[in-house]
C-alpha cells in the first residue's frame, strides 16, 4: 500500500520516533528510510510512504485487523507537526 503526501515528510522525525513505536529500522539514507515491524515493512521517502504486508482491507475492510490498522495510525502520527 502506499500513500503519496502533498507536502515533505519529516525524514528526522521518523528516524526518532519509529523506534520509539517498536519498529526496527533497517536501512537509513538521509532523504529514505526503511522499518520492519510484526511481518510489515515500511519505507518512507520525501513524499511517499510504502507499507508492505498491508492492504487497504487490513484497515477498511470488514474484517480489518486491528492490531495493523494501529501500528499504520502509529506511522501516520508522526506526520503531524
């Protein structure tokens, strides 16, 4: 799944604060990094964040998960300034 931003991510900001939420980060370059966490994978560019392991009906659909569903609003909160 990915979602394309209007504006630029905040690259420092997800560098601290992912660990923070239990995600591991496992590569890190000064304009992208990339994260794992309970079998998903999540890489953050300047304008785009990718989740692999994740789709629209883990969230949306009527038999969502939870437990993905939070660990992407986890992700999404740091986005806020």
């Amino acid at each position: 799944m990915r979602l394309v931003m209007s504006g630029s991510l905040d690259i420092d900001r997800m560098k601290t604060g992912l660990p923070v939420r239990g995600w591991n980060l496992t590569s890190i370059l000064p304009e992208e990094i990339e994260a794992t966490r309970d079998g998903l994978t999540l890489r953050a560019t300047l304008d785009e964040l990718e989740w692999s392991g994740l789709s629209p009906k883990d969230i949306f659909g009527s038999d969502a998960d939870d437990k993905k569903a939070t660990l992407m609003t986890n992700v999404l909160g740091l986005l806020g300034k």
